[in-house]
C-alpha cells in the first residue's frame, strides 16, 4: 500500500467515525471525499488496496468499511505508549484522554529531571529515563513518544530503539537517525505554522516587503 493512501486512511477512519455517529447505514465515495478533504477518485483509488470496492448507486457499507480500516492501520488492539520528557509539552499529551481512547494508552512517563521524576501526571508516575529498558519490557512498550527539546532527543531515540521500542513518534524539531527497521514520524508545529503562514501570506496579498533604504542625494 503506498505511503500517502496509508497517511490518508485515518482521514477517512475519522469520516467514517462521524457518519456512524450521524447513524449512517453506507457512504458514498463523494460523500467520504467530502468529509476527507479529498476527491472521489482518489477515495475509490485508496479503497482499493482494502478489497473493498462498494456497490454502484449505493456505496460502502459503513461498518465494515471501519472494520477493515481498523484492522489495516492495526487499531484491533491497543498499543502501549511511553512519553519521554515531561516539560510542557510532554504533561500536555500526558494528560490528553483521547489517546487513550484510540487504542493509544499513556503507560509510562519518563524524564531525566530529579525534580520531575517521581511526581505523578495524570495518575501515572514519572520514571526516570535511565529506567526505560525495564519500562518497556513490563509494559510491553510499543510506541515512544520524544517531546524533550532537540539537544536530548537523539539519545532519547537511542535509549527507546536499545529498550526495543521500533515506533517513534518525534516531536522535538530535530531530525533523528534510528534503525532501518525503526519507524519514526516528525511532527514539528512551527513548521506547520510556517506552511499556515504561508497560505495566510497568499490570502492577503502576497509578501509584505520593508521599505527599501535608499540613500538621499547618492548618485549612480
């Protein structure tokens, strides 16, 4: 399955998700390109890859086309998750319920701050870093997730990839090397600004340039 039909999947997982909650029976393809934010060739192109092709005047079952979107992107089961780095950030995922909910629980919260480990966030206890191999083996870590600042987040990396941890998710805005085998995704919020300002920019009438500072009574 290519990479950018699996990134859109939860799009479509969560399109599904609003029509069950709306107490639709099936879908059409336009109807999920709507809610996706993709058009309908594309839906049908992506769906493809699932096996499930729909059935013309009618559409995709909504049910089963959740069931098999769960059980591709392997939400059947639930995925143990362990935070490195409890500063802002990583107490605000810490303390977020919806990963729970999704299949993702918050098991373990580490940091290599004496004064954080130890305290408690969102009923669970700080461990420290050093402590993550026996972590993971315990609770059976399958995604780490590094929300320290970019100057510790490669041995973060090195120290979840030693403990056996082969899913990363990086919020720190650097870029990591990790195993072959190991899958690792970015998220970098300024980026993500930029882009938003980028558009922004564009709506309200391209660059805003200074003035140039042109010297008074200069000649060529």
């Amino acid at each position: 399955m290519p990479e950018a039909t699996v990134a859109r999947l939860p799009l479509y997982l969560r399109s599904l998700l609003e029509a069950q909650h709306a107490n639709a029976a099936t879908i059409s393809s336009e109807r999920l390109a709507e809610l996706a934010g993709v058009n309908a060739a594309k839906v049908r192109k992506d769906l493809s890859y699932l096996g499930s092709y729909g059935t013309r005047g009618v559409g995709y079952d909504v049910e089963y086309l959740l069931f098999q979107m769960s059980r591709e992107l392997g939400l059947t089961q639930d995925w143990p998750v362990a935070i490195v780095g409890l500063g802002n950030l990583g107490q605000a995922l810490a303390n977020y319920m919806g990963f729970g909910d999704r299949g993702f629980p918050i098991v373990a919260l580490c940091d290599a701050d004496p004064r954080v480990v130890g305290t408690e966030v969102h009923g669970v206890v700080v461990r420290h870093v050093e402590d993550l191999p026996v972590i993971a083996a315990a609770h059976g870590i399958s995604i780490g997730i590094i929300a320290t600042p970019a100057s510790a987040a490669q041995d973060v990396a090195d120290r979840l990839v030693a403990a056996g941890v082969s899913s990363i998710l990086n919020f720190a805005p650097t870029v990591l090397s990790v195993p072959e085998e190991v899958s690792i995704r970015k998220v970098d919020l300024a980026v993500e600004l930029q882009i938003l300002s980028f558009y922004q920019q564009r709506r309200s009438g391209g660059p805003k340039l200074p003035p140039l500072d042109i010297p008074v009574g200069v000649e060529d």
